[in-house]
C-alpha cells in the first residue's frame, strides 16, 4: 500500500511564505517543501542533508528553489568602478 506524501511547510519564514505563494497559484499541486536526501543519514529518526528549500515538479519540467537570507557587506574591491 501506497503511503500518502506529507508536505511540509517550510521551517523559517520565508520559506513558509515561499510555499505559500506557489500554494495559491497552480505550483501548490506539485510543489515540495524541504526535500531531504539520505546523503549523511545517521538512523531512521534522522535526516540527511537538505536537498533545496522548494521543489517544483511539472511534467518534464523541474524547477528548485533555495532561499537564502545572506547579509551583503560590500568591501573595496566590489565597488563599482565609476
């Protein structure tokens, strides 16, 4: 017997509200929230290492999404050279 797929939320705030938008448009059908693989699993209570923050499944198409919440502090070689 088939077990039924428990979709997640997402963990931090943007990642919920990620799942959220593709929820209410039609991505919410096939859409997959904090994908894990078993790459670095230790037991059967644990999980291995986080594929990507949100997964789209469409067809042949595959879209992945990965949230990152990154401070940019410019130094000087990243100043625009006028």
């Amino acid at each position: 017997m088939l077990k039924p797929t428990l979709k997640q939320t997402g963990e931090t705030s943007t990642e919920r509200a990620l799942s959220k938008v593709l929820e209410r448009c039609f991505f919410g059908l096939w859409s997959y929230t904090n994908l894990f693989t078993d790459h670095g699993k230790k037991g059967a209570n644990t999980t291995g290492k986080e594929l990507c923050d949100l997964l789209v499944i469409f067809g042949n198409e595959i879209i992945i999404f990965s949230d990152k919440a990154v401070d940019y502090k410019p130094t000087e070689d990243c100043r625009p050279p006028w």
